[in-house]
C-alpha cells in the first residue's frame, strides 16, 4: 500500500544532510480493521480520541462518546472496558487521552471530572488526581508511574497575548514535583499568528519527552527531569499563513503540527497537516450546525496529511505525504504495527492497523 496511498516528498531543509541516508520509502500494509457496524455492539467505536497499544498488543482506545476505554486483543477483539459513564468513582465522562504506566497501570484523562483517573489493566478504579479545570494537551506516563500532564492556559494582557504552556511532573502519589517549559509570552507575531499555540507532547520510548511546536516548526527533546536535551527546527515548506475572520477573536493556524511519534528503532515521525484555505468555513459551518442542533461533518477533502521522518539525535532524513484513505497515525507499536483512526465508507469510526516498513534507498542515481 505504497505509491498510490504514500509518496515522498522532494523536501530537505537546510543542515538535513539527507544525501547521506538516500531515499528512505514508507509502505504500509493492512493487517486489521476495528470498529465496524458489522462487529458486535461491544466493538463498535462512537468516537476515536487515542490510542495506546501494551507490550502484549492490547489494543486500549478512548471512545468519549461511549465513556469509556475500550480494550482490544492484538486481533481485534473486544476484551473490556475500562470505566463507564458518570461522575463517581471509577465512572469517566468524556474521557479524551490514555497513557499506560509501569505495574500495570493505565491512567485516564477524565474531562468531566476533571482528573486524572488511575486503573489496573483488568479495569479496576484506583484513585483520581484532581487538576482543576485546566486546558490538557496531553498525559504520559513513565515506567515509575510518574505522571506528566501537558497543559496550556491562554489570556489577554491588553491587546497581548499571554500562554502559560507547561508539562507538570506528578510522583506516584500524585505529589507536584516539578513544572518545565515554563510560562512564555507569545504576543502575535509578525504572521499574525499565535507563536507556538497548542504545543504537541510525546513519551519518546522510557528515555523522556518529545516537546513540538507548530510556529516556529521546531522539536525538543526532554529528560523525564526536564533537561533540554536537543532541539531541531524544520520548516513546513510552504507554510500557509493563518486567516482572519471578522467575528473571531483569533485566528486558524493552516498548518500545524498534530502528533509525534517513536518508532522502534529511535527515530521519530511527526504527523502534521495542511488544512487548506477553506478548512476555516468548513469549521465554521459545522459549529453553526451543531449551534443549531444539526449534525453535519466539516468537509476534510482539502486536508493533507504529511509524516516527517527524523533520526534519534533530531537528523531529518524524509518527507511522505499519506493519502487520506490511510487515516491518521495515532500509536506505533514495538513491532512496527501502526495503528490509525479513520472513518469507514458509512462514516463509522474505524482503527485500521498497518504493518510500517521504511524501505531505504542508497542509491540516489
């Protein structure tokens, strides 16, 4: 599922050095489908908003429609669910991200109430770290049950813009340790742009954190203690600048920056998307809709998806651009198997799982 589905991009920024690597190929190979109407109810997926795959392929996804996180076998099948709907103990509403931890452990971001809620991998509730009402980007955790929660808080100082853009480090007890990547003025800089709005995190193997920011286009590498240990800037190539809107406070960034991911052997792909000129009526009419109490999906045809390929030590080596049929890459396994959220033909939330093979090239003739 080469060529038609992915094709590399002619694309190497300044320092790449990529004519030392040749032509790296990405081909993707279906292996399983999950979600579809014609599974049993218990199978069937409402909304897809992460996913996490153990080291025995467990397949653990966040249906916040449904409430819950709904666990796979490495062949699909439904095994359990983690949580149901409600506000007690052990209950998730609208649960949105899942990071598994060490002994075992699986911890929830749970938006209604307001928490990060702890579980065994058999579905029993531990306890709940309460945050607040905190915007979360994203939770990790490590191999000693340190919880990292990606959070970002926006506010206007007069005409300026203030982000307070933190990763903040709790212990196994749910004690604050620590707070890296701290507040940072952003101000609108000379795109009109919100400068690195809604930063991207990533667990990167049990080393540490990888830390993305869509403006500028740029990579961090963290220790779980917050020690910078690399940072690399890219370009999109072309960016597109963001639009303005009357009636809108802000503005739509065209393209950012959506997910980062390790690979087995250390390298790093990040997922980003250019949205086209027409993504912002696009949006706009679905939050009319739903305003009005319609559903009506925005339309995605003018979106594309790119992957950019990176070395351990932050090297770029390739571009793809990723047909849209393929969905969006959310979790890459230890075995190469990676695993998208998509839409079936009927417009039923499906996780395709794809053997990922990088095919290299050393002979640039």
């Amino acid at each position: 599922m080469s060529g038609q589905f992915v094709r590399n991009v002619p694309f190497a920024p300044e320092g790449s050095r990529q004519d030392q690597f040749g032509i790296i190929n990405l081909k993707l190979s279906k292996i399983l489908e999950i979600g579809l109407r014609d599974t049993c109810l218990s199978s069937m997926l409402f909304s897809i908003s992460d996913i996490e795959v153990d080291e025995e392929g467990y397949i653990y996804v966040v249906d916040g429609k449904a409430h819950c996180i709904k666990v796979f076998d490495s062949n699909g099948q439904h095994v359990r669910n983690i949580g149901k709907e409600g506000y007690g103990p052990g209950e998730l509403y609208m649960p949105s991200y899942v990071a598994l931890g060490g002994n075992e452990l699986v911890y929830v971001y749970n938006i209604g109430g307001c928490a990060i809620s702890s579980f065994d991998r058999n579905g029993n509730f531990l306890n709940d770290l309460n945050i607040g009402n905190k915007f979360i980007l994203d939770i990790i955790a490590n191999p000693e049950n340190h919880l990292y929660i990606t959070h970002c808080k926006f506010a206007f100082m007069g005409e300026k813009l203030d982000a307070y853009q933190h990763i903040s480090q709790y212990n196994s007890r749910h004690e604050l340790i620590n707070r890296f990547g701290a507040s940072l003025f952003l101000g609108i800089d000379d795109r009109g742009c919100w400068n690195n709005a809604k930063p991207v995190s990533a667990k990167y193997k049990d080393i540490g954190i990888l830390f993305g920011y869509s403006y500028p286009y740029q990579l961090k590498m963290l220790s779980w203690e917050g020690e910078l240990k690399w940072t690399v800037k890219c370009q999109f190539n072309p960016s597109v600048p963001p639009q303005k809107r009357e009636n809108y406070s802000g503005f739509i960034d065209q393209v950012c920056i959506t997910r980062i991911l390790s690979l087995p052997d250390s390298r790093i792909l990040v997922s980003w998307k250019n949205y086209g000129s027409q993504w912002f009526e696009e949006v706009t009419k679905y939050f009319d809709a739903k305003r009005n109490g319609n559903i009506c999906e925005p339309n995605t045809d003018g979106i594309r998806n790119y992957y950019d390929l990176f070395s351990a030590d932050g090297l770029f080596l390739q571009r793809f651009e990723v047909a849209s049929e393929i969905g969006d890459i959310v979790f890459i396994d230890n075995n190469s198997f990676c695993y998208t959220k998509s839409l079936s033909a009927d417009g039923i939330p499906v996780i395709y799982k794809y053997k990922m093979e990088f095919i290299e090239n050393t002979n640039k003739d």
